[in-house]
C-alpha cells in the first residue's frame, strides 16, 4: 500500500491584523511530521501558496527547510507548486538543491511550468506518476491578442491551461503506461465554495483571471491534488475522477473560523486502486466572531469555553448604540479571562436604527447642520455606535473643549 498526503496553502510568514501566525504554523508542522511517521507515509504533495508572500520571513524560510529536512530523514518524497502568493523564482532558486533531499519543486515562471514526476517507493519502485503544475497566469500559456474582451481572454485562457494539462498527461502516460496518474494544481475550479464571502479582496482571488471548470482536466488523472482555495471540499467532475481542494491547516482569516481544517490521505493499493480519507487537523488558535448588541456580545464571550493552548483571537462587531466606555471595560476583563485577544472592532449600526441628530436636521437654509458644531459631534457619536447615555457622558468636555477653541480664536490678533 503506498500512502500519500495531500495538503496545501500554508501561508507561511503570514501576518494577520499586525499578529505573527509562527506559533500556529510550528504546531502544525510538528503535528504533520508525526502524522507522516504514525501514518507510514511514502509521499507529500504540496498543492502551492506555501507561503504568504513573494519575500516571506527569515522564520517562514527556516520552518519550511526544516520541515523538507526532517521529512527526507523520514524517507518521505516531497512535491511542491508555487501558487499565486508564492515567488516562482525563490521557489526555483532551490530546486536543485532540494532534490539532493528527495524533494521537486515546480515554482512557475517561463522553464518551470510543469513536470512529470515519478513517485517511488522504499524498493524505489515506481508506482505512480504525478503531473505537477504551478499556478498559472495568462501570459504563461498562450500568446496575448490584441483588442480582446474578458470574456473571449477567459475563454482562451481556460482552454489553454486545458491543453496544457492533455500535454503534461500524455508524456505522463508515455512513460508510465500502467501507472496511476494524480495532478497538482493550483487553480479556481468553478462551484467551488470559499470561505471569503465576507472579504472585499478574498485571498483566492489575488492574481487570477477567472475560474476553470473541472471538464478542462482530462478524466484520465486518478486524482487532482488542489490548492488555492481555502476550504476543503471534493468537487464533481463528469467522467468521475477525484478533484479535491486540501484546504488550508489553518484558519487564516476571520471568515475561515468555522472550517474543518484537514489534510488528505491518499491510498494507492496493489491493484492501483485509488482511495482517499480526510485527516483533521488539530486547532491549535480558534478564530472568533462576535456580533450584535454589547449584551449579546458579552453575554456570548461569557459562554465561550477555552479549549486551545494558545489564546483566541476574536473579532468584535457591534451592530447597535452602546456606551463604548462601560463596553469595553467589561470587554477587556472578560476577554482576559477566557484567553482571548480582541483584535478588531467595528462597528455596523442598522440602517433603521435611529439617527436623533441626523433626523432633527432637514435640508434647507434655515437650518444647516453645519452650523452647529455641537450636532455634527453629536451625528459623529451616533454613527460611530454610541448611545444616548454615552453621548451625555462626552458632551460636557467636548463643549468644554469647543469653549476653549473659541475663547482662543477670539483672543488671537488677527494677521
């Protein structure tokens, strides 16, 4: 039985809200180099976005070399793709070096756009054969037209990463005729479900063109190891070969927080019978959000179990007026006490929560809202979520404040 994983979309280096995640990527790095040894795994697949970014820190690259280190004293052949965070040339820039550790890497770029590789076992028989190809941009498969629509770019794009995944699979199947062909890819497939949906700029979308539907592959592939979205999930394809997303091994965004995170165990029997399983993967930080009044809010945070090593880190969004200063004093304490760090507040008032200020004012010349600078601080509090006890609290010292601008501009010789 010869026995893969299938993971992608670590995101190494990345920094969520000015917070480092080296601590949640250490964890799942030791968890998946015990999973590796416990499981008697022959072969990693990495589907691409190994890291966050083009440049990723000195921590991100000394936690990925460590990894490719202990997984070759493992006995464990590494495959690797660059995705669309990734920078195909440092990818490429270690290539050789790393298969003296049993480990191909395909970053992307003009001399890297696939590869078939072989994989072995400890006999170093081969048993399968994997088409690795990088994330792909337009300009990389297919000669740009002049004057054309998106559309028509889609459409031509689309069916050039089609062609060039028949390409890499016939020479796959030249050479290795009887063995089981799996393809790695780092795509947008179409019907695919993120978990970005609350996101202006979701990370899956940085850098493609459009999607791919799942009919471009040819359904002579075994298995399509995916990387790029977030979420794992098995997709149809119509002549039944096993498309999957991995998934990322950690939430890396507030709208991941209720993802099941897993890697995949794929299992190439005797036979060449192909079967594959899903492994958790521990949570080692919950990403948390909290929504609605302050009561609610503190009502829910007060019902949180901790159950994590490392502290929770939550998102905080008030949906009506409050007093700001009693909120988040029982806010702090509370978020203490459950091992929680409060890293955004916001604030999103109804639109048919009353607006006192705003509705005392009417459009016309004898009553500008300009005018009156007590209102428009007033207005500011409102939209701002606090309420009118809160309002009352802060008037004094700003008319205070107002008071002493006044006397000031009015003592000030002129020029």
């Amino acid at each position: 039985m010869y026995r893969i994983l299938h993971t992608a979309d670590w995101h190494l280096g990345q920094t969520f809200k000015n917070k480092t995640r080296i601590e949640e990527h250490q964890l799942f790095i030791h968890w998946l180099l015990q999973t590796i040894s416990a499981e008697h795994i022959q072969a990693v697949l990495i589907a691409g976005d190994v890291f966050d970014v083009f440049n990723p820190s000195i921590e991100a690259l000394d936690l990925y070399h460590q990894f490719l280190t202990r997984a070759y004293q493992l006995g464990v052949q590494v495959v690797i793709i660059g995705g669309n965070h990734d920078s195909a040339a440092r990818l490429n820039s270690t290539s050789g070096l790393l298969q003296c550790l049993n480990v191909q890497v395909v970053g992307g770029d003009t001399n890297a756009l696939g590869k078939v590789v072989p994989l072995t076992n400890q006999q170093q028989e081969i048993v399968a054969a994997v088409v690795a190809i990088p994330y792909l941009r337009d300009g990389d498969v297919r000669q740009l037209g002049m004057g054309e629509g998106v559309t028509e770019a889609h459409q031509l794009f689309a069916q050039s990463v089609g062609a060039h995944y028949h390409q890499l699979l016939l020479e796959a199947k030249q050479q290795y005729p009887h063995l089981p062909i799996l393809g790695m890819a780092h795509l947008y497939i179409t019907g695919s479900t993120t978990s970005d949906a609350s996101s202006s700029t979701p990370m899956h979308q940085i850098g493609t063109l459009a999607t791919i539907s799942a009919s471009r592959f040819p359904g002579t592939f075994a298995y399509l190891a995916l990387g790029h979205i977030h979420k794992p999930q098995v997709l149809q394809h119509p002549e039944n070969t096993i498309v999957k997303y991995a998934g990322s091994p950690i939430p890396l965004s507030f709208s991941e927080r209720a993802d099941n995170k897993e890697i995949t165990l794929i299992t190439i029997a005797p036979e060449q019978q192909l079967q594959y399983t899903a492994i958790p993967v521990p949570l080692a930080r919950p990403l948390l959000r909290f929504k609605g009044s302050s009561d609610d809010i503190l009502n829910a945070i007060a019902a949180y179990q901790p159950h994590t090593d490392l502290p929770a880190w939550a998102e905080i969004i008030i949906t009506e007026p409050t007093d700001f200063v009693a909120f988040n004093t029982l806010l702090s304490s509370l978020a203490e006490e459950k091992n929680m760090e409060i890293l955004e507040r916001t604030v999103q008032l109804s639109t048919s929560a009353p607006t006192n200020t705003r509705e005392a004012f009417v459009a016309d010349f004898d009553n500008n809202p300009l005018e009156d600078v007590t209102a428009i601080f007033k207005l500011r509090c409102e939209k701002s979520g606090l309420n009118n006890a809160a309002i009352a609290q802060l008037l004094p010292l700003f008319q205070e404040t107002l008071q002493l601008v006044q006397t000031a501009e009015q003592t000030t010789p002129s020029r």
